[in-house]
C-alpha cells in the first residue's frame, strides 16, 4: 500500500512536566499522564488547528488533590465535579476524580505501522451514597498509526476491591474549534437526547424543557454557541455512536466515535456523548453513565452510575479525528460515520456507458485500499490517500448483478455498501 509513513513516539519535557509525544504525518499529540492530560494536545496539522483549550498555564503549580484547568482531555473518575448539593466538597470527592493525581505505571511500545502509551492507575474511594470503601484499576492504551489521521484510546477499568462498585466515568475535554465564535456548532445523530443541565435559560424552560428528561433533537440552543455576558448553559447527553464539534466558518471539525459498544462482561451499553455549551465556551464529553456530580440523590436515579461487581470489567474504545475542510451541513447529513472514513452520501450504483460508476463522495481518516468485487470475486484495487475522494475515480465497472466495496487498512476490513440500480 506504498510507502510507510512517518510516525514517532517519545518522551520530552514541556514547562518541567514529563511529556510523551505522539506525532505523524497528519497530528502530534502531547499526553502528560502526571496531571491525568491524556491527551493534553492534539494538533491536527491538516487544518492548523489545536483542537483542545489550555486555559491554565502548565507553569501554574500544582498542590496535592488541586485540580488546574491545564485544558486538554481528562478521564474523569469515579466522578466528575465533586459537588454535592451545589458545592465543592474537595476533600471527600476531588474534582474531575483521581487521575490528575494518582500515580501512573506506564510504558511506551513501537512496532511496524503503529505506536501506543500504556498506563495505569489503582486509587481506593468512597462512595458518595454509602460511603463503601472502592477500588478501581483504570488502563488507558493510546495507539496512533502511521497512515492514518486516528488517535485510538482503548479503555479498561477493573473493579479491583471487594463488593460492588460504583462510579463515573466522564472523558472530559475542553474542545477549542474555531475560537468559539457564533460557528462553533456541536452536532451528534438521533431524534431525542437526555437534558441533564439547565442553569439562565427561561427560553428553554418556557418551551417545557425539564431537567432530566428526554426532549427532542436537535435544537438550535445546545447546537450552536451563543455568546453572550451572563452565565448561562445546558448539558444534553446523546447515546449515540459519535459526536462532533466543529466549525462552519473555517470548515474544520473533530469527531469522537466510538469503537463500538462499552462491554461489561455479559451485557453491553452505549457511550453518551455528553456536550456542554456555556455562553463562552463549550466541552464535549462522553459518559459511561448520565451522573456528573456525586451527589445522593443524583446517584439513585436509573443509569447514572455505572456499577461492576467485584472483579468485574468495563472495557470500551474511542477514537478521536480531526478533519478539514468539511462543511457543517455535510456533517448534519452524513451517510454513515466510522474512524476509519465518513461517507457524505450513500454509494450508488449508476449506468455509464456500457457499464456502470459508483457515485458519492467520502472522507478518508485512513489510508488503504478499496476491493471491488463483482459477485464476490476482486475486480480491482485501488490505494485510497487520506483526504476526500469521489468513488468515480475507480472508473467504469461492467455491468453485473451485484457489486461490493471493501475497504482494508493494516489492520481492519469494513463493507461500503452501495445502492444497487434497480
């Protein structure tokens, strides 16, 4: 599939802080496990964007359990803001949860085409209801490839006390796309989302919107930012495969999607892709579960907290993808969403000649190779680049009763189906 691509993984010190930094032909991203930033920086290179907000100076220190607002994105657990009530209670319920000062053991690997960071991390809590003495063993694997614009974060939190657990798992990031304008939008699939936030907005609350509970989507205020003076926000939560905040201005946008389900071992839930629009800013960040704060009450209410029996795994993958030059209303309307490409319309099978083109455009987040097989034999292949491409470009097939497209990259093999002619 031609010539292997640049990628590198090492470790550096940026403002006295242990850093690994993870770079390729398409973005370098920094993770400082130290504070919990994993990552910290993601920079996408195809767009010149940074696509996470450092509002904190990494020189600003840090104290003990202190959490600073050093940006980037934090694995928020066994909770997420530590109020109860309304309140900080720091001390029994650290804010954004352990990571940021728990201690890591981490190693770095590098093999043919890919690169990862391994950690991991034990802490013992208790738990906001009962107060039950927990433990937990959190194992973040991030793997880049050299071909692809993909960050893969694989997830693995081990009960590791005695009894039930409960907790939360927030993957918190502040997002900065486009400098949070009046075109900053935030986008994920589905006709209803779960309002779990609602602080200054009557508009809302006269039109009936009520605090967890499910309402239609979208709508126009959790879609699009809308500066202004005063303190105002909502969180809505998605269960959806992914998510997007992006740009319409400038045409850049990051995707989180899911790689697949979160697995608990015998059964199976879905990531909700939360997302926080203030009047300034906005975070996106997918749940386990729907609790943000430890709060009681909170807590009891059906599916906030996740729960694991003892010995018990929850283990989920997502990937974060940056792309540029993609408009807000072809995100709005995209066919199907992978990390591996997005499809901006449906293929279709369509008479040319004295056979047939496939039409429909899409996004390569990979680089690899398209099989055409007619009646499940391979017709051709052709090495698709990262970037846009027009499914025209593989030329005119003859006519047969059934055509298929597969796309293959180092390690995975996925089925474009295409709209057969009637």
């Amino acid at each position: 599939m031609g010539a292997e691509k640049y990628l590198e993984i090492s470790r550096a010190e940026q403002d006295n802080w242990d850093t690994v930094v993870i770079e390729n032909d398409f973005f370098r991203t920094v993770l400082i496990p130290k504070c919990g930033r994993l990552p910290y920086s993601f920079y996408c290179k195809n767009s010149g964007q940074e696509c996470f907000a450092h509002p904190v100076p990494l020189s600003t220190p840090q104290n003990g359990q202190e959490f600073n607002y050093y940006g980037g994105l934090i694995d928020s657990i066994p909770w997420v803001s530590g109020k109860v009530n309304g309140k900080t209670d720091p001390q029994r319920f650290p804010v954004k949860g352990y990571l940021h000062f728990s201690p890591w053991k981490s190693r770095l690997e590098k093999r043919r085409g890919e690169v990862c960071w391994e950690g991991e991390n034990t802490f013992t809590y208790n738990e906001p209801v009962t107060d039950k003495l927990s433990s937990l063993t959190f194992v973040k694997k991030i793997t880049a490839y050299a071909d692809s614009a993909k960050l893969r974060m694989d997830y693995r939190i081990k009960n590791t006390g005695t009894g039930n657990a409960k907790f939360t798992l927030a993957v918190h990031s502040r997002t900065c796309i486009g400098n949070w304008h009046r075109g900053t939008y935030f986008y994920a699939p589905g006709d209803k989302c779960y309002l779990y936030e609602l602080e200054n907005r009557p508009d809302l609350e006269a039109k009936g919107m009520k605090l967890f509970s499910w309402t239609d989507w979208p709508f126009e205020e959790a879609r699009h930012l809308q500066p202004a003076p005063e303190t105002a926000y909502l969180f809505t939560y998605h269960p959806q495969d992914w998510c997007v905040t992006g740009d319409a201005l400038s045409k850049k946008a990051f995707f989180y999607i899911a790689g697949g389900p979160v697995n608990y071992g015998d059964r199976t839930d879905i990531l909700k892709m939360g997302s926080f629009m203030t009047n300034k800013v906005q975070f996106v960040q997918p749940c386990v579960s729907y609790a943000l704060q430890s709060d009681a009450e909170i807590w009891k209410q059906p599916g906030a907290v996740a729960e694991l029996p003892e010995g018990g795994e929850c283990v989920f993958t997502l990937y974060l993808v940056a792309h540029a030059g993609i408009e807000e209303n072809a995100v709005v309307n995209l066919h199907r969403v992978n990390e591996d490409f997005l499809l901006l319309d449906e293929p279709e099978l369509t008479a040319a000649g004295t056979g047939a083109v496939i039409r429909g455009a899409a996004v390569f987040s990979t680089g690899g190779e398209i099989s055409v097989k007619i009646n499940g034999k391979t017709f051709k292949r052709v090495e698709i680049p990262v970037g846009a491409y027009n499914f025209e470009q593989l030329g005119i097939i003859p006519f047969p009763e059934n055509i298929t497209l597969e796309f293959n990259d180092h390690d995975n093999s996925r089925e474009i189906t295409i709209s057969q002619m009637g």
